[in-house]
C-alpha cells in the first residue's frame, strides 16, 4: 500500500535518499529546511494535536510494514502507550480559545502558519542534537556509528519505554501540587542557583510560597 504522503515524501527526498537512509541528525536539518520551505520559519498550530496525527500515521505505517515482512517488536504497543499519554494530557490541560489556538471541537482546517520573530523549533531541537552528540562522544568514547556492537531495535525500545514513563510522570503531576518536601528542595535549589546570579532576585521564601501555592507566582 502506499498513500499520497508517503508518495510525495519519496519523491520530495529521491535526490538524497528517504530520511531513513539518513543519520538523525541530518535527517533532521533535511526535514527542517523541508518544513521551512513549506511553512515558514515558525512553528504555528497546536502541538499536541500535530503529535497525535503523526503519533497515528506512526501505527499505520508500522502496521504496514509488519505486514509487508519487516519486524518491528514492541513498536506498536510503544506507540499506542505514547498516545495515550498524549491524549491525556491533552484532555487535562485544554488550551482556551482566548490564548489565540482553536480548540479540539472545531473543525475548520487551521490556517497557514504566520512568519513572525519567534523561535524556529528546528533551529532548538537542532542545537539540543548537537549538544546531545557531545555528551554521547564524552560519556562513551565515541559518537553513534553505524555496526557499533549494540542492537539499536533495544536501544530504541528503551528510550521509548522511558520517554513513557516522563509522559505518565508529567501527567500525574498535573493532577496535584508541588508536595511540600519537594517544594522545599526545589526552593533551595532554585536559590542556590538561578536567582543568585541575579541583583533583583526573589527570596527563596518567595518561592517556596508560590511553589506550595500560599501566594502567586513571583
């Protein structure tokens, strides 16, 4: 089976090969500049949502090459996990119509992002690799190459097992405030090092107070 989309992405990468053939990081300077071509500079549009169709495109096209021969183990229960946590945030924490982003009900197609001066999200996430890259030479010796030893399958299923578990964490914490200990640690971190290198700085009584919700956000 092949769709319009992934007709049009083989054909938009014939040049450089499919992003697959591509280590991550290129693979993503590729994308962006695809992205920025088509869209603009800045990201606009809710996020969640645009996880969540590519979260679903991500089980379709699994299941698609499961049945074309490939084994993937564990790819879609990874998946499907990453969605429910997904939409259970989503479902917690709605965006309100004033902050400028439609919300789920509506259903006329978003309009085209807006260039403006924000940050481009791929310039972010780019640096993030490059700054991941360095602490993966440093702890390990080298950078990720390709025949290294390790199964990358695992490797991959692992990390993905863990990014669950920092979705549920996320999750469970927007049910409920800061507990006090917690509260207390984060305080004194905070002041020990944020607001001390800062003239005008808030006490880290102050920040205990918003932190335990006994007054606002400084």
């Amino acid at each position: 089976m092949t769709t319009d989309r992934g007709l049009q992405r083989s054909t938009l990468n014939r040049s450089s090969g499919p992003y697959v053939c591509l280590p991550t990081p290129e693979a993503l300077i590729e994308k962006w500049k695809r992205g920025r071509d088509k869209y603009g500079p800045v990201f606009i549009g809710h996020p969640l949502e645009e996880l969540d169709e590519e979260l679903l495109d991500a089980l379709n096209y699994v299941t698609e090459a499961e049945r074309q021969g490939w084994k993937l183990p564990g790819f879609l229960d990874t998946l499907r996990l990453l969605r429910e946590g997904v939409c259970a945030v989503y479902r917690t924490t709605p965006v309100r119509p004033e902050k400028g982003v439609a919300m789920a009900t509506e259903v006329e197609p978003q309009p085209a992002p807006v260039p403006n001066s924000g940050v481009p999200v791929w310039d972010l996430v780019m640096s993030d690799m490059r700054d991941r890259k360095e602490f993966g030479r440093k702890k390990y010796g080298t950078c990720l190459q390709t025949f290294n030893g390790r199964d990358a399958l695992v490797d991959l299923y692992q990390e993905l097992l863990d990014a669950c578990v920092y979705v549920r964490q996320k999750i469970e914490e927007s049910k409920a405030a800061v507990p006090p200990e917690a509260a207390k640690e984060i305080a004194r971190r905070w002041s020990e090092t944020h607001y001390a290198r800062h003239d005008h700085c808030y006490s880290g009584i102050d920040v205990l107070r918003w932190l335990e919700g006994l007054g606002s956000n400084p």
